[in-house]
C-alpha cells in the first residue's frame, strides 16, 4: 500500500467524524448554512454594534499607526505595527483570494459578492478585539521575545476571572488545534497549490518540473526555512516586502482588466446588488446566496479564528487597542478589496449564468477570466498563487510555532523541532494529495473558533475599556 492511500485510509475515519461535527449545517431557505459560520458572523455583528461601529471610527486611525504616526512610551514587542499587518494579512490573503471567490460566484451568482463585502465589513470589528486581547495577555520573555494569542488570552483571561482550570485547557486545545491545523491549510495544502501553478506556468507537461515534485518541494522547503528559522523577526521582514508587491500586482493586474471592460462595469455592479436580494434561482434562492457570500468571507479572511492575534501579540507598542486598530484593516484588504477586485474581473469578462458547468474550477475561472482581455495574464495569476501560497506558509508556520511552544514549552531545541516538521511538511504536501488530512486539519482550524469567540465574549467589556481609554488617552494628546 503506498503512503498517500495508507495515510488517508487511516485519517478518512477521524477526518469525517470531526468535520461533521465542525460544519454540521442547517437548511435554510432551501440552501446549506454551516453553523460555523453562523458563529463567525454573529460575532461580527456583536462586536460591531458593542464597539459602536469601530470600523468605521477607528479606520483613519489604523492608517495612522500603520504609517508610523502613533508613537507613545514604554513601548514593548519585537516587530512594527506595518509588519505585523502584512504578516497577519500574508496569512490570509491565498488561493481561497483567487480560486474561492470564482467558486462563490460560480455557484451563487454575482449576489454573493455583495454579502462577502457584509462579512469583510463585519469581520472588521471581530479582528479588532481579538488583536486587542492577543496584545493585553501576551507574555514577553527574557530574552525579549514575545508569545501571545488565544491560547494566551484564554489561559491567563479566565484565571483573571476565577477559572483557571477551564482556561488553561481552552488555552491548550487551541493550541493543539492550532499545531495540527497549519500543517494541513497552512503547508501542504500551499504547497501542493504551489507545485501545481508553477508546473502550468513552466509549461505544463512539458514543464522540467512535471515529475519532479520532490524537487520542486525540497526547493520550496529551503526557501520557507531560510525564513522561518529567524523567528518572527525575519518572517515580518519577508511579509513587509513580499505582501506590498504581491497584493499590488494583483491588483493592478485586475484594474486593468476591469478598466479594459469598463463598460461592463455598471451592469456588473448593479448584477451584485440585484443578485444579493432577487437572484433567479441559484443556490437556493436568497438565502442561498447570502450564505455562499458569508461562507467566502470567513475562510477567507478568518475573522474569529484568533490566528492574526498571534502575530498582532509581537507588535511594538506602548498600548494593546493600537493593534486592534491595525487588525481591523486586514479583513477590509482581504475581503472587501482583493475578493471584491476577483469578483468583478469575472463579472465583467466570462461571468454567465451556469459557469459552473463549463468544466472550470476555481482558479481556473479566475485564470481564463484574466485571459479573456490580456493574454498574458494567466502568467500573472499563477505568479501571484505562488508568491500568495508562499507567504501563507511562512505567517503558519509561526502561529504553528506559537502554539507548539506553549504546549511544550520554548527553548531554542523545540523551536527547531517543529520548524523541520513543518518543512518536511512543505515536501509532503508536493508529493501527495492527502484529502483526508486536509479535512481533518481545515476542521481543527475552524473548530479553534468556537473557545476563541466564547472568550471574546466574555472579555467583550475589557475591549472596549481598552479601546476607550486609548481614544481618551489621544484626545488628551491633542489637547481637545
């Protein structure tokens, strides 16, 4: 029995079993809502209407401290404010950017773009307080290091509130989850993507790479650890650079493409407004729209996971809401602009009812999309997978690290540990197609919501004291 069918055949039982339980779903006007989802939004719209509409009075003042305007006293951490940003979103913006957004529209219609711009929005203020916490419970080492996120707050936030037995172990599962999760979603399912978009833009089958996964893997492997074995430090070094271009190439390719078909544009936008409320019987009518538009928005942007506040804790900063500030950007970058821009590439080149049937999958609908107006393009696409699924990998493999690190404790020799795992990982994810696995790890990454969002819940007034005082504390620095 060779290693892929051996693997899968043993993980396929444990894989099912939990991603039932994760995305067990509820009909809902004739469609399929996951109540994971359900469970993300809600927390969107909770935190929205306590922290009274912080994305939008607290957008000019992310900006600031991401321009490096905000500066204050007693400042701690290893990484700016600019660099943690684009490490959280080098984190989130992947294939699901490219691909996922062309599966949504493909199955729901052009409505689904209008409630994937909703969650973004929503998803907004989830960011904001879980980036809040993940800086006001990190813990700084003595070597000046720093270790925060869920698994943190959660531990230290409950023991805070007399129960310290049930926090340490939601501090843990989340951990546990966190390791196993971004072996799957985090590596091999990047890598694999990876190989497979660098085989097509090589030449396909005539690519020197068409048969040489291995190879292919081991170079990638190489790559990620030059990075990650420098620790945060040197992944935000990579991500400041790296996320600025790959987001701008993208997006100037998908502008052009937009203004080339400009005057498609108007009757897309209306098509996105008419379709959220009126669609002709896709996907189960409105609500089956709506919940293809959520769905794409959550995976995508992962708003509630508590994943950017592991990589917000590391940020330089003399108060915790600063960085909820910053956070609150990343869903706005990742969904309401980049998945928008892929929406309307489509929209206004191939978008025709029943897509779907034309035997073209996610990247590839994004792929002939582009093609349609600039041959060249698909070159472009599968470039900016690569350099999407590559950044990814690195931003996982630290909030792996994170979690690895709690549960066994830090030290140079565990780091290193985990770090080779993880690469070989990056090898594996070449070679085989582990489905099994892949489920079973997306599972464990969506199921770290459900303690993540209970103690934002319950640490909900501590947010917003913390956001107060911070607003108090800058009118105070302006003299109003």
């Amino acid at each position: 029995m060779d290693l892929e069918l051996w693997v899968n055949e043993s993980v396929t039982p444990v894989a099912d079993a939990l991603s039932a339980v994760v995305f067990v779903s509820v009909g809902v006007g004739g469609a399929q809502l996951p109540l994971i989802v359900l469970w993300l939004v809600a927390a969107g719209v909770f935190f929205t209407v306590y922290l009274r509409g912080v994305q939008i009075r607290g957008f000019r003042e992310a900006l600031r401290i991401v321009a490096g305007k905000a500066t204050g006293t007693g400042e701690s951490g290893e990484i700016s404010a600019f660099a943690a940003l684009s490490t959280a979103i080098s984190g989130t913006v992947g294939i699901g950017n490219i691909g996922g957004v062309a599966i949504a529209l493909s199955l729901g219609g052009p409505g689904a773009t209008f409630w994937m711009i909703c969650a973004g929005l929503l998803g907004m203020a989830t960011k904001c307080a879980e980036c809040t916490l993940g800086v006001a419970y990190r813990t700084q080492h003595e070597d000046g290091s720093v270790s925060g996120g869920p698994m943190y707050t959660l531990a230290r936030g409950f023991e805070r509130r007399g129960r310290p037995g049930l926090g340490r172990a939601l501090g843990a599962f989340y951990a546990f989850a966190m390791v196993f999760g971004c072996l799957g979603i985090g590596n091999m399912f990047q890598s694999n993507q990876a190989y497979l978009q660098f085989v097509v833009v090589t030449g396909g089958e005539e690519s020197f790479f068409a048969n040489r996964s291995a190879l292919f893997g081991l170079l990638l492997a190489g790559s990620v650890g030059l990075v990650i074995l420098g620790g945060i430090r040197s992944i935000a070094r990579v991500a400041e650079r790296l996320v600025p271009v790959m987001a701008a190439l993208y997006l100037f390719g998908g502008l052009c493409v937009i203004g080339l078909n400009v005057d498609a544009l108007p009757g897309a936008l209306a098509a996105i407004v008419a379709g959220a409320f009126t669609p002709d019987g896709i996907a189960g009518g409105v609500a089956g729209v709506m919940i293809l538009g959520f769905q794409r928005a959550v995976f995508s942007n992962e708003a509630g996971l508590g994943s950017a506040a592991i990589a917000h804790s590391a940020v330089r900063t003399h108060h915790p809401a600063t960085e909820g500030f910053v956070a609150l950007l990343e869903p706005f970058i990742d969904t309401v602009v980049i998945c928008t821009v892929t929406a309307l590439v489509i929209l206004t080149t191939i978008y025709e009812p029943g897509l779907a049937e034309r035997g073209l999958e996610g990247v590839e609908i994004t792929s002939a999309a582009f093609a349609s107006t600039l041959t060249w393009s698909p070159v472009l696409v599968a470039l900016a997978a690569l350099l999407f699924a590559f950044t990814t990998m690195i931003s996982w493999s630290y909030y792996g690290l994170k979690g690895w690190t709690y549960l066994v404790g830090g030290g140079r020799g565990a780091e290193r540990v985990f770090q080779v795992v993880f690469c070989l990982f990056i090898v594996l994810g070449c070679l085989l197609e582990l489905d099994a696995v892949l489920r079973m790890s997306d599972a464990l990454i969506f199921i770290v919501a459900i303690p993540n969002v209970v103690g934002l819940y319950v640490m909900a007034p501590e947010v917003r004291a913390l956001i107060e005082g911070y607003r108090a504390e800058l009118r105070g620095s302006s003299g109003r």
